[in-house]
C-alpha cells in the first residue's frame, strides 16, 4: 500500500469517526434536554465532511458554500444563544467571509 492510500484511509477512519462521536452528542444532548440544536450542527458538518471525504467532492463550489453556510449559522446560533464567546463570534465570521468568497468565485 503506497502512502496516498494509506492517509486516504486514516483520514476516513478519523473523519467517521468523528460523525459517530458527534451522533453520540447528539443523542446525549437529547438524554439530558439541552443543547440539541448545537449537537445538531455538529451532526450537520461532520455529516457534510463525512460525506465530501468518501466522495472526494471536498474542491466543489457547492460543498464548500453548504459546509461555512453551516459554520456560520452555528458560529451566530452558539453567540447569541449559548455564551456570546469569541469563538462563537469568530467561527460566524469566518463562516461568513468564506461563503462570501465562495459564493463570488466563479
């Protein structure tokens, strides 16, 4: 097996398993009834990247402009609702300027 092939696999078995650990979040945050809507974009983006890995559609206008749409509604959901951090204000920032910057290349 070259080395191509091998972090092809390791990046598909950590991107997995990131899904599964953000499907458990969510059923977590159901048990204790908070935090679901959060949970649920984390189940959102992993999905998404989960998805752009076995497909190898991560270059693709579409997939980039509905993976930072999702960064940016989640950065702006967890500001206002959850602590108003820096983070929060940063990943909605980011989230934005990278769907501007997606959304004007052609």
């Amino acid at each position: 097996m070259n080395r191509d092939r091998a972090v092809e696999i390791a990046v598909g078995v950590f991107v997995t398993a990131l899904f599964v650990l953000s499907a458990f979040g969510v059923y977590g945050a159901v048990l204790e009834g908070e935090g679901v809507l959060s949970a649920l974009f984390g189940v959102y983006l992993t999905g998404l990247l989960l998805f752009a890995v076995l497909r190898d559609s991560m270059g693709t206008r579409g997939w980039r402009l509905a993976f930072f749409s999702g960064v940016a509604v989640w950065g702006t959901y967890e500001y206002f609702a959850a602590d108003g951090g820096v983070l929060s204000l940063a990943l909605a920032a980011i989230g934005v300027v990278m769907v501007a910057a997606n959304a004007i290349d052609r």
